[in-house]
C-alpha cells in the first residue's frame, strides 16, 4: 500500500444492474483527482447506491484504508441504465481500492461483484444474486464474488465459479492485498420474507366430483386453464389444492426460473437446493392490481411471476375487483407481465395455469337440482356472473360445474383414486407432448397454436363439423376454437391416441362450454 495517494489511476470492476429478471453488465470505474475532499458517484445511480459513498468511507476507515483526501469519482457505466440496489457496494469497493493500489489483482474487471458493504467491512448478503448471476454468465463472465450468506443460493447455478466472502478484507487479501481480517462473525443470514408454503391436498381426499377430478386431470396434462363453479362445500378449494400434487416437477431450468423470482423478492433459501415443485400461490379476494402485477417501485415481483411455472389459484373468483381480473387477460396470452411505470418499463414472466372458483350466485345454492332454496333474485345472479368478462373466460379451457357431495359420495371413501396414480398419467400425456413439439417454441398443448394442430393432424372438415357449427352459432369464438382443438389433443394424449377425434372435440367442446 503506497504511502502517498496515485492521482489519476482508475480502477476498475464489474457488477450487474437488474431490471426486473433481465441484467446488463454494469463497468464501475474509481479514480482519484486533485480537488475538494469528497466522493461522487454518477451513472444514474438511485438513492441506495449514492448512499454507498457514506458506508465504503466507514468501512475502509475500519480496516485501516481511508479514502485519501484527494476527490474520489466512481463511475458506473453505461450511464443510460438506472442502478438500483445496494448490491453494487461490493464492486464499487474494490474499483477503489484499486484506484488506491491497495490491491494490484489485474482481473477484477473480469469479476462480477455482488454485495452490501457493511460499517465494519463485513458483506451482507442482498436479494437478486441469481439472477445477477444468470446475467453475467449470458454475457460471458464465469467468476463471481457474493456474500457468504447468498452462497447456497449462487451454487444452485451451474457453470458458475462462485467465491463467497465474509469481509471485504478477505477480498482484498484474494485480490493480492495484504489487510487484517477482523475477528467478526460472518452475516449469514437477514431478516427475509417470509413465503409461507401453500396448504396442498391429495386427491383420495377428495369424495365424489368424478367429472370435476377428470376436468382436473385434463388441465393438468395439457396445462390448461379451468374454472370450477359450484356449491359452498362441494370442493372447489380442495380440488385446485390437489393440482401441484399430480404436475410433473420442474425441471433444472425452470427449477431454476422460479428460484430466480424468489431471489428477487429475497425469499429464496438456497440450502435445500433447487426446488423442483410447481409453484402454487393463492391471493386473497381483496388483492389489488399492483399486487397481482407488481412493479409499484422497480425490481418489485407481483403475484402472478410468483406464480410461474406453477399454478395461480383465485378462489371467489367473481369477489375480485375488475380491475384485477381484467389484468390477467394480457399475461395469460402473452406468458409475460408487461409493467410500464412513471420510472419506466419493466417485463417479468408469467407463465402460470389459472384456476378459478365461483359459486353459482351471490348466495350459493344457485345450482340446479339442489334442494336448498335460492335466495338471489335473476338481477343478482346476472350481476354476480357478469363479473367475470366474456374476454376473460373466454381464456378459460375448461369450465366445470360441481353439484353437492351425496351421502353415497362419503361412503365410496378409499376407493377414490390418489394423486400419485393420476400424476402417472398425466406425466405419459406430457411425455407426448414433448416429443411431439421437440422443435417447437411450445412444450405444452395449452401453447400450441390451432392452425398448427389442424396442419400437424391433417385435420378434415368433417372431423371439425361440431366446432364448426359452434362458431357459426356464436357459441365459441375463433380463440375458443382453437383452445377447443387443445383440449381435443389433450384428451388424445391421455387416451394414447393419435390425434384428436370427432369424439375427443365434442368432449372439448362440452368441457368449455357448460351451461351452469
């Protein structure tokens, strides 16, 4: 370490700014001038990362490495993108004493830096890690320095050379500089939120409602989107929570899409591992938009990314402001929340399986063949199923009615069918899937595109006579017509077939089009 402080020296690092899931590199440079004390940072930096001048001056104060008294500039190039967060403290650090000579490592540039520098020099673990990691791989960089306590979480990344730090000297020790490490315990762990795991129900549970648990079954194997309408009591509930027990698991690389939301949010523990689970998220009915969608201030994650790759359950479906529910039309075509806010735009990925429940009425025994009186009058029934929109369910594959649990439901008890049967079958569904779309920007039949499935199945006018007629009469839309054709191929695929037949459409059609 010089004696005397080098004027105009830069020194340099590298870190990742995160816009959402999405990084961009981010080169910080540190130079040191003739001028008044003090340190300035520009590169649009937010209020968390200008506030970093405050916390490196103690820090280096602390292990014995003073900012000189000379002017201190970092910048953080380019210049045009916002950073946020104050992950950068790490990066900035070691651009400085750089700057300073104290460490004379030439490769920190090639390093991506990761990291919230605390006054005594101890590095705190911070949220974002793996998808920062994510970044700085895609564009080329394999080494990385992070915290001690996100190490769990950046070695579920592989291809990835992670160095995990406890203090910044340490750090610099590694980069060739020669520091006292203080005697302090390492941060392992901050206060996080808490992500409570979702209540999940086997489907021997579930007594009666063959049809409801077949419609269950369909969704599952082609990802389809459902709607289950019937009485209090009957099992709507209990149904969706039975969903993520008969998916197939993630694999490795949506395993690891959904644990990068769950870092963003700073939920993600990475010490069990990857998890290979679905999500299953369920808001309440009073939720708000920017819940759902998040990005009420940036690097915000609402629900509906929370509930990627898994399945998005509302229960009381038509209890949700419309505000709410119209927000889900755009992410359930586009798989992608498209958030544009007064500090900018932001996208997110939402590929979720919508499930919803309803009663039949405002006073739920609105269900034909019931023996429990209405109370709802024609205007309130009309009000309360007008709250969910036609463009809504017309998104909607699979509707269901689900009528009351008979005394001779109870007593079939374990002869209902578990969930570990069912997921069997819907895991050789989805195997057909696969191979059939192999080459495709689709893995699901949920996603494929109808014109696609009429030309893959040379599809005669004959076979497609009922859906047809269904669109002339104004029964279905042409985007019920292909999700009709979806259906079909999932009920194919279940059965074995070779491709969706006259029967299989009009099963489809007679799943969608309920009349309740």
């Amino acid at each position: 370490m010089s004696e005397e402080p080098v004027l105009n020296v830069i020194g340099r690092a590298s870190a990742v700014a995160l816009w959402g899931l999405t990084g961009k590199i981010v080169s910080i440079e540190a130079c040191m001038s003739a001028g008044l004390p003090g340190i300035d940072i520009v590169g649009l930096p937010d209020a968390s990362v200008s506030e970093s001048r405050k916390r490196l001056r103690a820090a280096l104060a602390y292990l014995g490495v003073p900012v000189a008294t000379q002017h201190l500039t970092i910048n953080l190039t380019p210049g045009t993108v916002p950073k946020i967060g104050t992950g950068f403290d790490l990066g900035i650090a070691v651009a400085v004493l750089k700057a300073q000579r104290v460490i004379t490592n030439e490769s920190t540039e090639g390093v991506i830096h990761c990291g919230e520098l605390g006054l005594d020099g101890r590095i705190r673990p911070v949220s974002g890690v793996l998808p920062s990691l994510h970044a700085g791989l895609h564009s080329g960089f394999d080494h990385f320095v992070v915290p001690i306590g996100n190490a769990p979480e950046a070695a579920l990344l592989a291809g990835a050379r992670i160095q995990a730090v406890a203090s910044l000297a340490e750090l610099v020790n590694l980069y060739g500089g020669d520091l006292e490490v203080p005697s302090l315990p390492p941060v392992v762990e901050v206060d996080r939120p808490v992500a409570n795991p979702p209540e999940l129900h086997d489907l021997a549970e579930v007594q009666g409602q063959a049809e409801a648990r077949f419609g269950l079954e369909v969704a599952a194997a082609g990802g389809h989107n459902l709607l289950m309408r019937g009485t209090p009591g009957a099992g709507k509930t209990l149904l969706a929570q039975c969903l993520p027990g008969i998916l197939p698991p993630l694999d490795d690389a949506e395993a690891v899409e959904v644990a990068a939301v769950r870092s963003l949010r700073g939920e993600l523990d990475g010490s069990q591992g990857l998890d290979h689970r679905p999500p299953f998220e369920a808001p309440h009915h009073r939720s708000t938009a920017s819940a759902l969608i998040g990005g009420r201030k940036p690097g915000t994650v609402g629900i509906l990314s929370k509930a990627h790759r898994g399945v998005l359950f509302m229960d009381e479906a038509p209890e949700f402001s419309r505000d709410v529910l119209e927000a889900l039309r755009q992410p359930m075509e586009a798989r992608q929340v498209h958030i544009h806010r007064a500090w900018g735009s932001m996208v997110l990925p939402s590929s979720f399986q919508l499930v919803m429940a309803a009663n039949p009425c405002p006073c739920g025994a609105g269900m034909p063949g019931t023996q429990v009186t209405c109370r709802c009058t024609p205007m309130d029934k009309r009000r309360y199923r007008n709250r969910l929109s036609g463009p809504l369910l017309d998104r909607v594959d699979l509707q269901l009615e689900l009528f009351p649990v008979s005394p001779a439901d109870l007593r079939l008890g374990g002869e209902q069918e578990d969930s570990v049967t069912v997921a069997a079958r819907v895991t050789i569904a989805r195997r057909r899937q696969a191979d059939r779309y192999v080459d495709c920007a689709w893995t699901l039949n949920s996603g494929a595109p109808g014109a696609w499935l009429r030309e893959h199945f040379a599809m005669r006018p004959s076979a497609l006579a009922d859906l047809d007629r269904a669109l002339d009469t104004g029964r279905i839309t042409m985007r019920g017509y292909d999700r009709v054709l979806r259906v079909a191929t999932t009920l194919s695929d279940l059965d074995g077939g070779e491709g969706p037949s006259p029967d299989k459409i009009r099963m489809a059609l007679a799943l969608r089009t309920q009349e309740t």
